[in-house]
C-alpha cells in the first residue's frame, strides 16, 4: 500500500512585488515519480526550494510522513530525508568533487580519538554512485573545471549520497547527454522500486510520459491540475500549462513588415557556435528558441561583440560591419538587452534615471562631461510614464521595483539608444502574469514604430504569441526556421529536443 | 511619498557632525589650538599630502578597487626626482617625478586589468617593490629636496600654505568630478556592478587604468610638497601612509566593496583625522593614546556608517497579498 | 525599528564616550609629564609662569630614552620648571611622527624644545619655525642641521664614539691572538642608515681603521658587511642572526661585530646565545653601543664573546639637555658661551655650540650592575 | 561543450611550479652563495621561518574564508609585551607559551567577533583594531621590559635538538604538520573552503558562517601567540614594537603561495614553500654580496611575477572553454 510521504498544504510565498507562489499543494507517495509541471517561472522551481529550506513559506504547511515539518537549510532537510537536485548548481567553484559531494555531512573515522575525515570511504561510496550513474568524474577535479552536465551529476551525486527517501529533481536533464539521461532514469527507476517518492521538475513533456507516475501542472504560482499520467496526453498537459485566453497575453501588433535589415552569414565562434545564418526584416520580431545551452544567449552576446572573437559576416542595412566590442554594436543601433537583470542588465543600487542613461552618459553632459540631472530626469520621466513604471519618481532605486518593471527599466534604457535592431534576451523571465502582459504589449508597440526585434525566450508561447518568424536553435547551430502560421509547438519542440 | 521631504539624516551629516565635536571638544580646552596660523600653516599643511592622495583613493575605492602602494609612490616618486635633480636640475627632476608616478600607476593599473589580479594582492606586491627600489637606489639613505618641490613645499599665497589652494583646487575638481560628471557615474556604476556596466558599452579596463594612473600622478604631485615640506626623505617615510590614507577614505562613509561612498565624506575625513592629529598634539595626550583615539573614531564611523545605511537600505516593498484561503483550496 | 533605535544610541554613546576619554586623557597627561611635581593644575600653557621645556626623543618606549628622561625630570624638578615629553611609537619612529608633535608645542609657545631628531635635515625646516617663534632649540642625542638648532647636548663625540667601540673591539680581537700579521674582517650593525650619530660615528669608524693602530681590522665590502636592518625587532634579530652565522675564524667570515643601535648590540648578543653552533668564542668578539640593563646578560656570561659595551650616562645627558636649555632661555648663557655650569655635573664645555657630556662609558663584567638603566 | 579531456597531470599545481622555483633558488645559493649552507644561516634562517610560517598557517586560514587580518603586528606586540611582563616573573617557557596563546586567541577573536557581528569587512574592522592594539600597548607598560631571567630565554638559548636546532623549529614542524592535517581531514577545514568560496551557499550547505568564522580567527590567534612568543624570547630584552611590520610579510607568504585573497582556495603547503622563499631573501643576498637595501624591491618582484605568471596560466587555461562561464550559467 502507497502512503503519503509529502504533502504540501496551501503554500504562499511571495518576493518584493512579486507572488510566486499562490496557495499551492503537492502530494508525494513512496514509490511514484510525480512530475511537477508548468511554464518557466510558474512557481517549480521556487516549490521546491521551499520544500527543502532554501525559502520559509509566509503561509502553509509541509508534511513529511505525516509529520509537519520545517528545515532551516537544505542540508537540514537532507538529514531529514528529503534531498533536492538544483537546477542552477550550487557547487563550491574551488573545491573538488569529492569535498562538494560531501559537504557538510562528510564520513568520518574515528582515530586515536580523533575524528577524522574518511576519505577512502567517501571516495568509495562517490565512486560507487557514479557508477550507478554511469558516468565517470575525477573526484580530485576542482569544480571549477568540470562542465556543465558534469557539474549537474555531481549535484545528482551528492544528493544521492543521502540515503533519502524523498528525492527531488529540478529539471535535472537540462544539459545531459543521451547518454547520461538514460543512466538517470534507470537510477531514478532503481529509485521508484525502492519505495522511494521522487518529484520530477520538468517541461520535457516526453521524459514526464517515459518516467512518471502522476503529474502536477501549475501555472504562475497556483495549482491548476494532479493527472496520472497513463490516463493523461501531451495536449491535456499543454492546455494546463498555457492556460486560457493566450491572446491577452500576446497582443501582438498587425505592422507592415520591410525589407530586410539585419543578416548574419555564416557566424562561428571560436568552438561552439557553428555555421549559423539568420537574418531580420524591418518591423518584425524574430524569436529564437531552443532548450538551454544551445547556444542563443552566446550567439547574440557574440554578434554584440561581449565574447571574443568570432567569424562569419554580419550586415546591417545591407552593409557589411564589423563589432569588435559592444561600443561597436550600440553606435549602429544593435542593442542588447540581457536576460540577467541583476547581474548583467541593470545596477539595481542605482535610480532609475541612472539606469536608463548609463550607456550614453557623453549624451546627458554638457562638453564638460558635467552631467544634466534634468535632461536625465526628462527621459527617464518619459519612460517612466509612457511604460506605466511603478514607482514614485525618477530617482527611485532599481533594486525597490518588482521584476516587471525592473525589465521595463531594462527595456527603457535600451530603448533610449534608438536602436534599429533590439535583442531581448528573456524579457519576461521572473516577472508576474501581468507585468508580461505589459511587457509584450510594449514589445508590440515598439515594432508598430518599425524597429527590428529579436527575441530570445525559453516560454515557447510567448515566442508563439509574439513572433513572425522563429529560429530554433540546438547545439550551437540554427536546426530551423518557421513563419508565423507555420509554426506550433509540437514542431518546433520536435526539433528542438530531437 | 510625504517622507521624501522629512529631514534626512545622512552619513555625512552624521560625521560633520562628529568633526564639529571634536573641533569643539579641543578648541575649549586648548585656545591655542584656534588660532588661523596654526588651523591654517599646521593642522592643514601636515595632512595635506594624505589628504590628497585620499582623493584619487576614493575614486578607486568606490569603483571596487584598492591602492596599498600610494605612500611608496610617492616616496619612490621623489626618490628617483631628487636623484634626478642632483645631476640634472630642478626641470629634469620634475618631469622625472611624474614620470615614476605615471608609470607606478599605470604598472598598477596594467596588472590589475590586463592580468586580472586582485587590486589588493597587486598592490600588495607593488608596495613592496616599490618600497624596495626606492631603498636601492638611495642605498637607504636621504633624498634631498629641489627648488621645485621647495617652492611647492614652504611657499605660501595671499598667506595661505600653496598646498593648501594645490588641496582647495584638488578638492573642487574631485568633488565635482565624482558627483557631477560622466566618470563619476560610470565610477560607481563600476563599484556597484561591473558586469552591467560592462554590458552597458562602458570600457571598464581603461578606465581602471586611468584612475590608477591619476592615483599615481596625484602621488607624484603630493611627493613634491612632502619633500619640500621636510627637505629630505627617505625611503621609509612613507610608513603607514597607506594606512592611514585608507583610513581616511573609510572614515569618510566610502564603502571598500566600492560603490558606496562620496567625496565630501573623504573632506570631512581628512579634516577629522587632521583636528584629531594637531588637536590632540596640542593637548598634550601622548601618542599612544591618540592612537586609541583615532582606533574609536574610526570604530565610531564604522557603526554609524552601519546604521545610517541599514535605514536607507530599508527597501519600500510592494507586498502583494495572497489569495484569500477557500479560493484557492477548491 | 526600536534595533536601529539602539544602534543610534550605542553610536550616539560611543561618540560620548570618545570626547570623555579625549578630556580625560588630556587632563591625566597634564599630569603624567610633571611626575613628582604632582597637584599642579597648569594646562600645558604658562599660566603660572613657569618655564615650560618639551623634551622629544626619537621614539618613546626604549629604556634608552627613558632614562634620558629621569635624569631630564631630576634637573626640571632641581629648577621648577615644567617638562613636556612625548615621542613618535618605536615602530613610527619617523619624522613625520616628530615634526606633528614638534608643531603642536610650537603654537603652545613652549619655551624650549629639546629634540633628537630622526632625520637631522628633514626635520631642519619645522625647528627653524621653532627659532622664528622665539623658542631656544636645543638637540640632544643627535644633532640636526646646525642652523636650525642653538646648541647640541653631544653624549660624546662621534671621534671619541668611533675610537672607543673600535678600541673595545681592538683590545679583545688583540687578546685573541689578531694583530697586523692577522687581520680580522670587523662588521658593523647600524640603524636605519640616515640617522645623524650613527652616520657620525661610522664615518669616524672608517677614519680610524685607517690607522697604523687599528688597521688590522678591515670592513672587507662595505655593501654587506654594514647593515641597516632598521627599527623593526623582527629584523634587527634576523639581520643579526646573518652576521653571527657569518662569524668565525676564516678569512671570509667575520670576526668582530660592532653594534651602533641600542636595539642592534642586544641582538648581536641574543643571537649569538640563540646559534645552534655559536662561532668559537675564542675567535671572535661582539661589542657596541647600548644601555647596561640591556647587555647584562651576555656580558656576565662566561660563554659569550660580548664582554664590553660602551655607552654615556644616559640620566645625565638628559639632565645636561634640560640644564643647556633652561640656561639658554634664562639669558645665563648664549649660543656664543664656552661653557655652561651645569648643576650636578659641574662645569661643561661647549665648543663651537656644542656641548659635550663627556666620555663614553665602557662597562664590563665588573661594573655592569652598577647602572640600572 | 563537455569538456571531458582536460584533466592535467595533478601533480603540475602552482605549488609544485613554486616548489621547483625554491629549488631552483637553492641550488644557486649552493653554487654561488658561499658559507650560506652552514649550520649556524641555516638554524637562523629556519628560526626566522618557524615563527613567519607559524603566524602565516593563521593567516592563511583567514583568507581562505575570504578575511584578512591586518592587525597582526600590533597583535604580536601586544602579546609579546605582556609575556614579558609575565616571564619577568621567571615563570618557564611551559606557563609563557599556553598563556601567550590565550593572549592571541583573545584579541583575534576580538577581531573575529567585530568582523561578524558588525558585517564591516574584515580589512577595516582589523584597520580600526590594529589602531587600538597598537594604543593600548604602551599604555599597560612603560616602554620596554629588561633584563629578562634565563627561564624566559630558554627558548632561544637553551632549546636545542641535538644541540642545533631550535626547539622553534620544532614548534614550527609539529605546528605544520598538524595544520598539514588538519587542512585534510578536518570538517571544520571544508567548512573554511566552502565559506571562502561562496558564503551564501556555504549558508544553504547549513554552516555556521559566522561562528566557523569567529572560530578562524580564535585558531589563528593562537598561532599568533605561537609566533609571539617565539619572538619576543630571542633576547632578554623585549620592546613595543616586536611584531611591526609583521602582518605584511604573513600576508605576502600567504599570497605566494598560491592562497587568492579572494579566498576559497589555497593550500597550508603553498603557504609552507611561499614563507621559505621570503625567509631566505634577506639572508641570500647578504651571502650573495648584494646590498640589503634592495632585498624589499625583490621580495616585491617575486610576489609580482609569481602573481602575475599564475594569472596567464588562469586565463590561458580558461581559454580552453571557449564559452564564459557567466555565459554558460546563463545559457539555459
């Protein structure tokens, strides 16, 4: 008989301006793989990060075998059985493996009365874990030379290393190999008939339907549905997931598209980004899609000139430039607006003002370099009013806005570049329901007054409500191209993950 | 939005207000102290060359750097123009002076840019070796001044110390440099976020390298009046210059994680640490103890730093309420 | 909010107690510099119209100094006035330090600054200011720039310094079996290199050893076989532990160490009773300058090849230096005087505005306890 | 973009290259250096390194975890001056060295305590305290303390393996390979690494950051007792000032021996071959005929090149991947 390990009850978290999680609940029994499913920033990841410590829930309960319970950290939720696999790592750079793996719950010997580390058992049991995996790691390895995937099993590792009876994954197979993938699944597999509970974050429909028991949709931070799988289909679990009415959400701008003012021809980097040849039209939004790490984010911080050196031709109204930094690339009107607000887009201790003119000081100064306050003030003023920016005045800090309009500052201040060509990168990442909406009515706009867009988004929706034509990518190169009216989910989904 | 008129107590206010007290507190128990030769040709001229350094420091402080090396600089600076004017003149020495602390700043500025060394340990080694060439070349012995740094030394204007107006100009120009111009935005930008400053199109590399360069130049130029002030320097004269320069720039409010911090707050510093090092004098309190005194005020700042900070720091959340409970249990 | 409430008050505390300990601190050292006067209430200034005389030494907290200072308080106590003193940290032993304490009593119009300068000519310029404002300037110790002093109180001559530590090191070396048909290579451990004594004295060194009487002894390479290891312990004691590794009967090792600091002779004897193989004492001889108390121990040792050191009468140069400057502000003598009666000590001459105390001290196993400073 | 192959012999590390550059400074002095290899240089030079090295195994803790500690000299003084005042007593070197530890163990956590409770960073909160150590130190004696008996110099005269070599040295060895030890199989060691690399997940890990902190520099505080004592009993004679300039040589061994001030990395044994270097300077160029006065200029030279050649070896190893890594984590 299948009894209940976890349960959640009417969970609410919530960030500055943001509601992530909204009343949610989850149940667990031993021996199931329950899939947690939802669009990015739907609430998974935060979940379960409430789950093992990481946050305090403002409001509900954990149960786990009955028992209510709350960690301080996930280390603590580790000795109490429950072990989590985070999606981003949260590996100690400088360390090896097998420091990481153990962490905080090392084996140790006792000697003369000393307790020592014991190293050969940890490597024993770490070696014996990766064979389970099927991988091989040099446990000597510091971290910081590991690759991604290989970084992703040593996290998978070292939550194995914890005899524990709940088991969550986030989206462990982002960047695994077939191969590795495979190795998971019997693990995870081996798991399940143990009489283990496992939660599996994911928005691979596919795996959910190869290794799932049950599944779980939630959409922005509330509980939408709980399906078996075997009595459930792929549509069923989109139709959750998108939700209703996805025309509010993309107002998308009937404009006139021109002719063509961007094009790249065959653009290498210097080892990952291959033979890649895509171009824009005046007026149009061009979506790139792809899983992570196939190389969108690099290309585009490649063409703007953030990374290195790089082959291949790039035109801009028909003429062949050259970028050699991102100067380059700003002077022509390309650009860029990173998916990274915190750390790359925007200097959140600093007002809003400040963070709309920093890219083009030299044009709010007088020829004394003596900055005008006041012309600052006047196009932050209008941004300010014209995106709807909550916030009291100009000089409001950054760091006090809620996500949306922190991404409209973000917008904001590369818009006030006049660019020809706008690269989104993630716009609507960590921003509530509404504020998207804002932000893709914005990005509407904006081509109604014929500027080029493109956008990179890992919310196939968004990219499908938004888009006139679509790129997707995988590995490091363009797998496909698809017009609007052309292109669906499945299609470029089915590319994409091939 | 009402309170965005209420009186703001700010950290600055906050230590012209400790000044105030001190310069009260040693003004009533010594006159002497009070009278303009000595605020003016003492308390002023014997802290002038920190003073002055503390400026360019502050810039590289708040953009998220650090110079250990500035007193050897600046001894090594009038180290090599000392030796420069003895064979070759005075005109010779000086542009050998700025030279050395051009290229100090700019080998300080390379390393920490190009080799991505941290300012600290860059410095670090720098200071030694600076230290160390400026003791080689004298052979350990005395440099003696030239009639350049003489004059920029012992001469006065309208009966105000030259290196007094050298500090008052020194002080505008920083001042506004940091608070109104293009650099000093991009310097605290740079402070508070060097990824998205870089992100943002600003050549972050060179304008690293100019501030160490200008910090080296600023030490070139502070070296003339120590020289001149004293007649002769050594090679370890510069002891806890760099210290006590850093000490300054901190007690000002300037945080050492950079971009945090201001001008003014480094003025008042200066002005602290000066009242404190002529008053205390004055007063006869032997230095042992003025050393703890300068350790508390120091200590003082810190915390009142903390605390003013922590109130401005108190983010104005949007708190958005969670969905009444049987909505959502249906 | 009632945290911050507490933060502001425990700051608003602290800048309290700061100004508190700055008065206290004021009022206690009023006191401190006046000793056994005790119970006067005098701020520092004049106010009771007693001579006021600073006394700076180079760095404070070195019983050289300190001893300098008791003979300075006997002769203030012996003519009612009231002495100042103060001095850099051992370790700020710089100019800089000298020159911040030196303006402060300028602008309290002390009467007389008796100083011992850390460097003679960068000082030069703030005691000229000192003479400007009408204050007798006196140096004791070591001199600086003679335009920029009245007098100098000289312990000994550095002639009579040179001659004496080579003559020290001469005699032993001699009852060790050197002479001129074997000569010993000789090593001296100076200060920080531009102090105005040593300097004096090495330079009297050399004129010395350039003599019939005491060639036999020779400074083989003047790049190492001089050190100036500085102020810091750590290094006196680590430079010193090179040369006494460096000792011994070769002809490249060195046989006879003279130490010209107070800090380096001590070292010079530590490190040899700390050497793992301590060079043939037979062989070799350390001697210098430096206060008894701090030499005992290796010269009543039988073991240590230390066996004299030379030094003046510290208590007395500081009691002559108070004395000097007392009776050149009373007008009882000029800068033009030849000699000075300088109360307990008798009558000194001063030649060519300096005045010596005398000759230098040599104490040995014999006498060394009879100095306790 | 799984790089799978790039694994170098481990045996190539910085300490290794530092290491065969030591080597490499021996066998020059040994060639060039004449009467630098006999007992007497060798035993002061293994004095000198057994109480740099002690302190810096201190020093080298605090920055892993990302501090500093630039109060060290004034704190060595200190100490040094109130175990003379104590070994005047004629109290023997068993009393002196535990009560020497106390002393350190109490004025570091003094700093450990400032730092974590204040969340000023360390190199300020440690500016502000050097500047009190440093006041208060004259104030509890006056000047410098005499004509020590033979109890408290016994280490230094008296204490001798084999009648050569100093029981410092002694000190210095157990003290090395215990943090040696230590450093390895120790859970509080991992504790330091992980703080140093990243406090916030070092916080989600379920560490004490502050605690393993304050704990730091307690242990390092005894180490500076340690060396405190080993310093202030090589004479009979002990000063304000015996641990000046003290803390930027501890920092300039740690740095060279490969620790980044950025923390989180580092080894005792890097810490171990970079003091030895530093310790030799002085002494090889007085052998070698050079002029102390430039022995400062290439202690500063070596710490630059060692830095900086570290450095390019950084970059060009990170050139073998060619996408950032900031690039890499944002990617998906």
């Amino acid at each position: 008989m299948k009894k209940t390990i976890l349960e959640l009850k009417d969970i609410v978290k919530s960030f500055p301006g943001v509601l992530a999680l909204n009343r949610l609940k989850f149940d667990l029994k031993s021996g199931e793989v329950h899939a947690i499913c939802g669009e990015n920033g739907a609430g998974k990841s935060t979940l379960m990060k409430v789950v093992c410590g990481v946050y305090k829930p403002d409001e509900g309960e954990i149960y786990v075998d009955g028992v209510p319970q709350s960690f301080s950290s996930p280390l603590d939720a580790y000795r109490n059985g429950v072990s989590i696999i985070f999606q981003e790592t949260s590996l100690f750079e400088e360390m090896t493996v097998l420091d990481n793996i153990f962490l905080g719950h090392e084996i140790i010997k006792k000697k003369a009365g000393l307790k020592l580390l014991d190293y050969a058992a940890m490597r024993k049991k770490a070696t014996e874990i990766f064979d389970r995996l099927n991988t091989k790691i040099d446990l000597n390895a510091c971290i910081k030379t590991l690759g991604m995937a290989q970084k992703q099993m040593v996290e998978i590792a070292k939550a194995l290393t914890f005899d524990a009876n709940i088991i969550i994954f986030d989206e462990p197979t982002a960047s695994l190999t077939q191969r590795e993938v495979d190795a998971l699944f019997d693990i995870i597999n081996k798991l399940k008939q143990e009489g283990r509970g496992i939660v599996y974050i994911s928005h691979r429909l596919e795996e959910i339907f190869q290794i799932c028991d049950r599944v779980t949709v939630i959409r922005d931070g509330q509980y939408i549905s709980t399906r078996n799988v075997a009595d459930t289909n792929k549509d069923e679990l989109v139709a959750d997931m998108v939700g209703r009415a996805m025309t509010n959400y993309y107002p998308k701008a009937q404009t006139d598209i021109g002719e063509e003012i961007f094009r790249v021809e065959h653009y290498y980097d210097d080892g990952f980004l291959k033979d890649i040849n895509f171009y824009v039209r005046k007026g149009e939004i061009v979506g790139f899609a792809g899983l992570a790490g196939c190389g969108r984010t690099e290309l585009m911080q490649s063409i703007c000139g953030f990374t290195g050196k790089a082959a291949g031709k790039v035109f801009l109204n028909g003429e062949e430039i050259e970028i050699h930094n991102y100067n380059d690339a700003k002077n022509r009107g390309i650009v860029y607006v990173s998916e990274d607000r915190g750390k790359y887009g925007l200097i959140v201790d600093m007002s809003i003002e400040q963070n709309i003119t920093l890219p083009q000081l030299q044009n709010f100064a007088n020829n004394m370099s003596i900055i005008d306050t006041e012309k600052e003030a006047e196009i932050a003023g209008k941004y300010l009013k014209e995106f709807e920016i909550k916030a009291p005045d100009t000089e409001f800090l950054v760091a006090n806005l809620s996500g949306g309009n922190q991404q409209k500052v973000s917008v904001s201040k590369a818009l006030a570049l006049n660019p020809t060509l706008l690269i989104l990168d993630e716009p609507t990442r960590g921003v509530d329901v509404n504020a998207k909406a804002e932000i893709h009515k914005i990005i509407s706009e904006l081509t109604r007054r014929n500027l080029s867009i493109i956008m990179i988004s890992s919310e196939l929706p968004e990219l499908l409500g938004m888009c006139d034509r679509i790129y997707v990518m995988k590995d490091g190169s363009i797998a496909g191209c698809f017009d609007r009216g052309e292109f669906t989910q499945e299609k470029i989904l089915s590319i994409a993950l091939d | 939005m009402a309170n965005k008129k209420k009186f703001k107590v700010t950290f600055n206010m906050l230590l012209f207000l400790i000044w105030i007290l001190i310069f009260i507190g040693i003004a009533a128990t010594s006159p002497v102290f009070l009278s303009p030769s000595y605020l003016l040709n003492v308390m002023l001229r014997n802290i002038i060359e920190i003073g002055m350094v503390a400026l360019p420091m502050t810039l590289i402080i708040i953009m998220g750097g650090i110079d250990l090396s500035v007193g050897n600089i600046m001894i090594l600076a009038a180290t090599l123009g000392g030796l420069a004017a003895v064979t070759y003149g005075s005109a010779v020495a000086v542009i050998v002076t700025i030279l050395t602390g051009l290229v100090c700043g700019l080998i300080n500025g390379l390393v920490i840019v190009k080799a991505k060394i941290s300012p600290m340990v860059t410095t670090l080694a720098t200071m030694y070796l600076y230290l160390g060439i400026s003791r080689g070349i004298s052979k350990g012995s005395s440099i003696y001044s030239f009639d350049f740094a003489t004059t920029m030394g012992t001469t006065s204007l309208f009966g105000i110390p030259v290196q007094v107006w050298i500090y008052v100009l020194l002080v505008v120009i920083f001042t506004v440099l940091l608070a109104k111009t293009t650099l000093g935005r991009k310097l605290y930008s740079i402070g508070l976020n060097e990824n998205a400053t870089q992100y943002a199109g600003i050549d972050v590399g060179k304008i690293k390298i100019a501030m160490y360069i200008i910090c080296g130049l600023i030490c070139a130029l502070a070296s003339f009046i120590w020289l001149g002030r004293f007649t002769s320097i050594k090679f370890d004269a510069g002891t806890n210059f760099n210290m006590k320069v850093i000490t300054i720039v901190v007690l000002g409010g300037t945080s050492i994680n950079g971009g945090i911090g201001s001008m003014i707050g480094t003025i008042i510093g200066t002005l602290i640490i000066a009242t404190l090092n002529s008053g205390l004098t004055v007063m006869n309190i032997p230095i042992d103890v003025q050393t703890i005194v300068h350790g508390s005020v120091l200590i003082v700042a810190l915390i009142a730093y903390a605390v003013v900070n922590s109130r401005a720091k108190k983010k104005k959340l949007i708190k958005i309420e969670a969905a009444p409970k049987q909505v959502a249990s249906m | 909010m009632k945290k911050k409430l507490l933060q502001k008050i425990i700051a608003a505390a602290m800048v309290c107690i700061l100004m508190v300990a700055a008065v206290a601190g004021c009022s206690k050292t009023e006191t401190t510099p006046q000793g056994e006067q005790g119970g006067k209430e005098t701020t520092g200034g004049k106010s009771d119209g007693k001579l006021v005389i600073a006394m700076l030494p180079k760095f404070k907290g070195e019983n050289y100094f300190d001893a300098c200072k008791v003979g300075a308080q006997e002769a203030a106590d012996e003519l009612g006035i009231t002495l100042l003193y103060d001095g850099p940290p051992q370790d700020q032993a710089t100019n800089q330090k000298q020159v911040d304490i030196l303006e402060g009593w300028i602008a309290q119009k002390v009467d007389a600054i008796i100083v011992s300068p850390n460097d003679p000519t960068a000082i030069a310029p703030t005691l000229k200011k000192a003479q400007e404002a009408g204050i007798k300037v006196i140096t004791f110790d070591a001199d600086a720039q003679k335009d920029a002093r009245d007098l100098f109180v000289n312990q000994i001559t550095a002639d009579a310094a040179g001659k004496g530590l080579l003559e020290a090191a001469a005699r032993e070396l001699k009852a060790k079996g050197y002479g001129a048909d074997k000569k010993a290579n000789i090593a001296l451990v100076s200060g920080s290199g531009t102090d105005a004594n040593q300097t004096a004295w090495e330079a009297a060194i050399e004129k010395y050893l350039a003599t019939d009487e005491y060639n036999f002894m020779v400074i083989k390479n003047r790049e190492t076989d001089v050190y100036y290891p500085g102020t810091d312990e750590t290094k006196v004691n680590a430079e010193c532990a090179t040369l006494i590794s460096r000792m011994g009967p070769g002809e490249d090792q060195i046989q006879a160490a003279i130490g010209l600091s107070s800090m380096a002779t001590p070292a010079l004897g530590a490190q040899y009773q700390s050497a793992s193989q301590k060079p043939d004492a037979n062989a070799i001889t350390l001697t210098g300058l430096a206060t008894p108390n701090a030499l005992k121990t290796y010269i009543k040792d039988e073991e240590n090849p230390m066996n004299v050191g030379m030094l003046w009468n510290c208590m007395d140069l500081g009691y002559l230096a108070v004395q000097v400057a007392y009776q050149l502000k009373n007008g009882d003598i000029t800068t033009e005087s030849t000699s000075i009666n300088a109360g307990r000590l008798g009558t000194k001459e001063i030649v060519d505005r300096e005045c010596v105390l005398g000759d230098a001290l040599i104490f040995d196993k014999t006498n060394v306890d009879n100095f306790n400073y | 973009m799984v790089q799978e192959k790039k694994r170098t012999a481990s045996f190539l590390t910085k300490e290794f290259y530092l290491a065969i550059f030591l080597l490499a400074v021996l066998i020059f002095l040994w060639i060039f250096a004449k009467g630098f290899y006999t007992i007497n240089n060798i035993m002061s030079i293994l004095n000198t390194y057994s109480y740099t090295l002690i302190a810096a195994i201190g020093m080298n803790m605090i920055i892993i975890t990302s501090n500093i500690d630039v109060s060290t000299g004034a704190l060595v003084s200190v100490v040094c001056l109130a175990s003379a005042a104590i070994g005047k007593l004629g109290l023997p070197f068993p009393v002196l060295l535990p009560a020497a530890m106390v002393m350190g163990i109490i004025l570091s956590t003094i700093n450990g305590l400032f730092i974590t409770k204040t969340k000023i960073p360390a190199i300020v909160a440690t500016l502000a305290t050097t500047q009190i150590f440093q006041g208060v130190l004259p104030l509890t004696t006056e000047g410098s303390i005499y004509d020590l008996p033979a109890t408290f110099t016994w280490l230094a005269f008296e204490a001798k393996l084999f009648g050569i070599v100093p029981a410092s040295v002694l000190m210095c060895l157990i003290i090395t390979v215990i943090a040696l030890f230590f450093m390895k199989y120790s859970r509080f060691s991992k504790k330091l690494y992980a703080i140093g690399n990243n406090q916030h997940s070092a916080r989600l890990a379920g560490i004490n950051v502050e605690k393993t902190i304050v704990i730091t520099y307690a242990i390092a505080g005894a180490l500076f007792g340690v060396t405190a004592i080993i310093i202030a009993t090589a004479g009979q004679r002990v000063t304000t000032t015996m641990g000046s300039g003290l803390e930027m040589t501890l920092i300039a061994s740690v740095i060279l021996g490969g620790t980044s001030t950025a923390g989180g990395s580092g080894k005792v044994i890097g810490t171990v071959i970079g003091a030895l270097i530093l310790c030799i300077v002085s002494p090889a160029i007085n052998y070698l005929g050079i002029s102390p006065n430039w022995s400062d200029a290439i202690k500063g030279a070596i710490i630059m090149i060692s830095v900086v050649v570290g450095a390019f070896q950084q970059v060009k190893k990170k050139r073998v991947i060619q996408i950032p890594k900031e690039v890499l984590n944002n990617g998906k």
